[in-house]
C-alpha cells in the first residue's frame, strides 16, 4: 500500500479489485496502482485487510 493513502476500504469476502475501484470511482489501474500487493491480476487482494482507495 502506498504511504501517502488518505482513504480506506475495508475489503470483504468476495470482492474485487474492480468492483472495490467502481464503487469507489476509481479506475481500476489506480487502485492496483495503489495496493500493489494485490498483484496485477488481483489474485493477492485479501478479504478482512483494508485497501486504499484515495491519494
């Protein structure tokens, strides 16, 4: 996660890295960008951890 994140989501089971960013209206590409442990396919996104969603 990036250290200047000024806004979180909390992750539940079962969502994705796009449906997180479209809620959020954020694309996609950003939110990877912005929590790069969730890898570039979103397969490292984990349920119950928090994700940024705003720099």
């Amino acid at each position: 996660m990036v250290g200047n994140c000024k806004k979180f989501h909390f992750v539940k089971p079962g969502e994705t890295c796009a449906v997180i960013a479209a809620n959020n209206r954020i694309s996609t590409s950003d939110f990877i960008r912005w929590n790069p442990a969730a890898g570039s396919s979103c397969t490292g996104l984990w349920a119950n951890t928090y994700a940024c969603i705003s720099v």
